[in-house]
C-alpha cells in the first residue's frame, strides 16, 4: 500500500534525505533512542491524521494508489451496518476499522466516486512526472483511507490482545479482532496453524461465556467448526477440556495475541514495535517468517522496531524482501537513516564465523569492539565494565565480539563499518609481521594514498624485529629504542586512528604484569579473573589504575565517542584527525 517512504536525513544526515521503497518488511534496527519507536508512532500519525503535526524522522509517505476494482474490493471488505437512526448518504459507504488494541470500532462515510476520482487525478498527476503531487492529496487520499487499513500494536498493549472481548453483533462488522476471527473460518484457522507449529497445542476460540469470547488452548484441534462454536454439550465439553490462555506465560500470551491481532483483519500497513517482546528467540524468529509473510501475500507493509536478531533473521529467512533501516540518533551529529540490504546481511550468516560471532548483535549497539579470540573479547569487556562502573572513561552501549584469529577480524570489521557502525579491532602486535595488517587496513576505510605509506611503515618496523630475532608478542614496543622505536609508535598511533588498536607490548596476557600470573596460555584468564576478583566488596578486588589495559580501553573508548560524535563518514571522506 505504501509506494514509497520519505525520511528527512540519510546516511550522512540531512545531505541525503532517505527515500525508502518499503515493499513487504521493513525492520528497523539501532541502539536505544534511536528513534526506532517514534517512526513507528509518526507513520501511524500520518496515516490517520495527515501532515499537520511535527515530524522529526519521516517526512511523509507515497501510497501506491489502487485500480478502481481494487478500491471498491478494500472498501467491501471494511463495509459496516450503521446504526438503527444513522443514514448513509447516496452514493456513500459505510467502512469500519476495528482497532484490537483497545477494542474501539472507528466508521466513517465514503463517497466511492469521489475516492476514486481523486486517486485518479494522482495517477494522472504521476504520468505527467509530478511524482511529489501526493503531498497535496490530504485529506482525499490518505486520511481515512489509509488509516482504515492501518493497525499499529506496541509492547504496552501485547499482552492484552489474548483478554476476553465482547462478541459483539455477529450480523454486524466485528466489533474485535476475536470477532472478526470467529467469523472468518479461515483466519481462524491460519492462526490455528501457526500457534500450533509455535507451541504444540491449538488455538481456539470459545463462545460458552454468552455474550463473550475468550481464547483456548487444546491439546487437539475441534473435529468440525460446530465443536469450537456452537453452545451444545459436545462444545461446553470440548472449551472445559481446553486451558484458557490466561494461565499461559507472557512468551504464548504476546505470539499468540499478535498474530490473532494481524490475521484477524485486511490490514495492509502493519505498525509493530518491538515484536520479539516476551519472545523465546526462536519463537521470535518463526514470528518474522509469519509477519513478513503476511505482508507479501497482501501486498502491504510491515514496519517493526527490534532488538532481536533472531526476528531479523526470520523476516530474512522467509524469503520476502525485507528492508533493514539502521538508525540512529547523537545530538552532536544529528540523526542517520542508513538501508542495510537483506541480501548482504543473509550472505554474512551464511559464513558460519560471523554467525557463531554474533555479528548481527551490532547492529542494536552504538558501537562494537572486535578481538582476536574469545579469551581477549571476555577479557577486555570485562575491563570495560570495571571502567563504567568506577565512573571512568568507557566504551558505552558497545557489543565485544570475536573472530576466530588476527586473519580472520577483517571479516567482523568490514560488513560492520558497511553497515554504518563503529567498529574498533585489537590485535596482538604480531599482526605487524605480515599481510593480515594490509587486509584490516582496507575494510577500515583507510584512504588508498595512506595505505601505501602504512605499509612501507610497517615493512619497516618488521624488518627491524626480524634482524634482531625479537619475539613481537614478548615485549612489542618495549623490545624497541630509538628510531625504530619512533618509527613503530608512528604505525600504532596512525593506525589508531582509525580504530585499530594493536596491543603495545605484545598479546593480551602482557596486561596486568603486576598481578604477577605465571598460569600457561591455556590457564591465563581464569587466573587472571581469580586474581582480579570478582566481589566489589573484596579488599583485593582490581580497580582501575591509570596506564597499563584501563588507558589502552580508554582509548577506545575516546575513539569510539569521536566517531559518534563526528558520524559515521563515507569511506573516501575519512582523514586523519
């Protein structure tokens, strides 16, 4: 329904405003505050109110306007009975959206003929190459239209689609989403299937409190339609035999409540925040496969904000396109909307590295910090927080993940700076003895011209360990003196700027030397933890210090803020600072 989506910034903020073709899902992703929920709250503004109130995130949207035949098809389904003194005027339809949030019901009158004149002039409009004429369309084409095929469900009001609801006039349009579904036999049983492959049990509704219907959940599925609802003595016994939903967990409550809430009626803009709320991650998983399923056969749209990378991955997985929109939100450099292809993303999950390391958990984090092995991502995380919790210089709102060696971190950095993110690595010092530097360097967006001096730079340095037999990762730097030692303070500091952090003296267990672990390489983290210990309230507990691993973490920490601070820049437009 939705042909296209206007935001006011882009990649770089507001240089290159964002237009998004929303086509079935659309995700959005980011860290916290930024502005994931509040699109979803301003598409919904806009599809039921128009243009008039602020906006800070969209600028609008485009509808793709319907043939005449499949008006008056949408307009059909959402036909309403209007009470016993209300009058429809000629050449008028009375529509009906229910809303399963609260259970209200809004109608109103439409002059079909009128409708479909308008959306005529657009499509006119169109064809003479006015493709910004749908910003004058308000109030004809988009208000009331629009928002009668809008549905727009938050985590505050999940739990409460499984309640019980009045049924209401079934000669009439149902008053709810249960009603609806009582009355739609194949609705009903579309959500029948789905909680079944979720759960193992069966969904059904049941009729016997009079005058209201309420959720079940059977060990079987009705024999026939009149089983589940009809008022006999087969029917009482078969709902007494049935659990009601209220005694279930908040996980079958919230997937159950939702997708009885998006079959239940024709919506085609689909306005989800947080889905995977109160979500096993698998469940959450199979409810991005549904939602984006449901979209594509109704060829309307979802929008949902996550932090599940196990939803993303379902709404990949089902084969639908799927849009990722990162967004994200500093008030020193502004806002960014950047589209992450679906198509790269599930390319990056088939590489069985990158998926065991998490990878796709950036993309909910401000920033992410990539280390060699898992040991050191344990180890310098575990810094980090002692950092935060001192009230030091920290690295905030930032994922540790791992590669698998220094060879493979290029891997993790590259996709991840892609895709917008500030990504830092560290490595031990002995990435300075061979290619693997060169191959971090370029997924860094370090520029073509500095590429090349860096490299003579580091061949330098390494022909200066290799003449005099020096053990890089026993000592590093402070195997050095004089010029070579200038020379390879150079290479560290440059390479700093942009986010790569070797480790000065060597490898991770160079840190800490004065807690004096004498435990093999296999042993050293364990040891190290037990020395550090792990009770604030200890005497012994390790504090940070200045210098030493607290001054190479607050570094990053430094980077990290300057490159949110400043953006994410393109990568030809990086320049050392």
């Amino acid at each position: 329904m939705i042909k296209s989506l206007f935001f006011k910034f882009g990649p770089f903020g507001t240089v290159e405003p964002l237009v998004l073709d929303p086509s079935a899902m659309t995700v959005f992703v980011g860290p916290n505050n930024s502005g994931k929920s509040l699109v979803l709250r301003e598409l919904k503004q806009y599809a039921e109110e128009g243009p008039s109130h602020t906006r800070y995130i969209l600028d609008g949207f485009e509808m793709a306007i319907p043939s005449d035949a499949e008006t008056e098809f949408l307009l059909q389904g959402r036909k309403a009975r209007p009470g016993v003194h209300e009058q429809v005027p000629e050449g008028h339809i009375r529509v009906a959206r229910p809303n399963p949030a609260t259970g209200n019901v809004f109608q109103i009158n439409i002059n079909v003929a009128q409708l479909t004149q308008q959306f005529s002039n657009y499509r006119a409009q169109q064809t003479q190459g006015r493709h910004d004429w749908w910003r004058q369309c308000w109030p004809g084409i988009y208000l009331h239209f629009a928002s009668l095929f809008t549905v727009a469900l938050d985590g505050k009001t999940r739990l409460a689609l499984t309640e019980q609801r009045p049924a209401g006039d079934l000669q009439a349009a149902p008053a709810n989403h249960l009603a609806a579904l009582f009355k739609n036999d194949e609705a009903r049983k579309r959500v029948r299937r789905i909680v079944h492959e979720a759960f193992g049990l069966f969904f059904v509704i049941d009729p016997t409190n009079l005058g209201h219907l309420r959720i079940r959940i059977a060990a079987r599925p009705p024999q026939d339609d009149q089983e589940e609802q009809a008022l006999d003595d087969r029917a009482r016994k078969y709902h007494a035999a049935a659990t009601d939903i209220a005694e279930f967990s908040d996980g079958v409550k919230a997937f159950t409540g939702l997708i009885s809430a998006l079959i239940s009626s024709d919506y085609r803009i689909m306005l989800v925040d947080e889905p995977d709320a109160f979500l096993h991650p698998s469940l959450a998983q199979q409810l991005g496969r549904e939602m984006a399923t449901l979209a594509d056969e109704r060829s309307g749209n979802v929008f949902a904000s996550t932090h599940s990378s196990r939803f993303l991955m379902g709404c990949i997985e089902s084969g639908k396109k799927t849009n990722i929109i990162r967004l994200t939100y500093t008030p020193s450099a502004g806002a960014t909307a950047r589209v992450l292809p679906a198509s790269r993303i599930q390319e990056l999950m088939q590489d069985p590295l990158l998926r065991s390391a998490g990878v796709l958990e950036a993309l909910f984090y401000s920033a992410a910090v990539v280390c060699e092995a898992d040991g050191d991502r344990v180890f310098y995380a575990e810094i980090n927080n002692r950092l935060q919790a001192a009230k030091r210089n920290n690295v905030p709102d930032t994922v540790f993940l791992n590669a698998q060696n220094k060879q493979t971190v290029r891997r993790i950095v590259g996709p991840l700076r892609g895709m917008g993110i500030p990504v830092a690595a560290i490595v031990d010092f002995d990435i300075v003895k061979g290619d693997d530097l060169r191959d971090l360097i370029k997924e860094c967006f370090v520029p073509a011209d500095l590429i090349h001096s860096l490299g003579q730079l580091r061949g330098d340095v390494a022909a200066h360990f290799q003449q005099k037999d020096l053990d890089m990762k026993k000592g590093g730097l402070s195997l050095l003196t004089g010029g070579p030692k200038e020379s390879c303070e150079s290479l560290l500091e440059q390479l700093a700027r942009y986010g790569i952090f070797v480790v000065p003296n060597g490898e991770v267990e160079s840190w800490l030397e004065y807690l004096a672990i004498t435990a093999s390489k296999v042993q050293w983290l364990p040891e190290i933890f037990a020395r550090m210990r792990s009770d604030p309230a200890d005497p012994s507990f390790v504090t940070p210090k200045d210098g030493d691993v607290w001054a190479f973490i607050e570094k990053i920490a430094c980077w990290v803020r300057d490159v949110n601070r400043r953006g994410m820049p393109r990568p030809s437009q990086i320049t050392p600072s």
